[in-house]
C-alpha cells in the first residue's frame, strides 16, 4: 500500500513540474520573440537616423559632397523607402510596429535607381548632393 502511495505521489509531483517547466518555456519563448522585434525596430530606427543626419550633411555641405557608410539592417525588415508626402525615411520591420519612421528631412531626397536598399543585413550607403536633391545608393556587402 505504502509503494503504490509513493508511486502515485511521485507522479503527480513529476506531472506538475512538467506542466510548470512547459508553461516558463512557452512564457520565454514568447518573450524572446519580442525582444527580437524591438530589437529589430531599434536597429531600424537607428539606421533611419543615421542617414537622415548623414544626407542633412550632404545637403548643407555643397554641391558634389558625398558620404558613404556602412550600417546593418535587421533580417524582416526592408529600409530606405522614402514617404513624398512626409518626407522621411521608413522601415517596414516584421512585428510589433510595422513601420519605422525616421524624421523629416526639409529637401528633396531620392533613392538611386536599382538601388539594393530594400535588401536586410550589411549595407553601405553612399550618399550624394547633386545640385540640392539628395540621393543615396546602397550596395550589399
């Protein structure tokens, strides 16, 4: 009797532990899934402010003046596309937000033709005023 109570108990004892380990697990793995997206909205936004600093530069410096860059774009997420009507840098992240908007640039900004930004990981940026419109060109290292 007293072997079939200790085998019954350690059961039920084993059976909750798992049912608590199964339930952390999932809680962590649903967190982990949302650290990852805002990291991906912050590495967006902070590629978007980089180049809006970096293209008020070009603007402000000249005619011809160019700056080039190297930043990293997160895997889901397509940057450099440019909004006419507000004009401003965004991302489109998989996620939690969407899109991710840089601030407002007061000048004309265009993307270069077959350019690669839409691309995700390690790009270089180069950035270019050309008679007041700014343009940059990305390329995938």
């Amino acid at each position: 009797m007293a072997r079939a109570q200790i085998s019954i108990e350690f059961f039920l004892i084993a059976g909750f532990i798992l049912l608590a380990a199964s339930v952390l697990i999932s809680n962590s793995d649903q967190q982990i899934q949302e650290t990852s997206a805002l990291n991906n909205v912050v590495a967006a936004r902070n590629a978007m402010d980089l180049e809006t600093s970096l293209a008020r530069y070009v603007y402000y410096s000249g005619n011809w003046s160019t700056v080039t860059h190297i930043t990293f774009i997160p895997s889901n997420t397509t940057c450099f596309n440019y909004n006419d009507t507000s004009q401003k840098l965004y991302c489109v992240t998989s996620g939690i937000t969407g899109l991710v908007y840089s601030d407002a640039v007061a000048f004309p900004f265009r993307n270069v033709t077959g350019h690669q930004c839409w691309q995700s990981g390690w790009l270089r940026v180069r950035t270019r005023n050309e008679n007041g419109v700014v343009y940059y060109n990305c390329t995938r290292l």
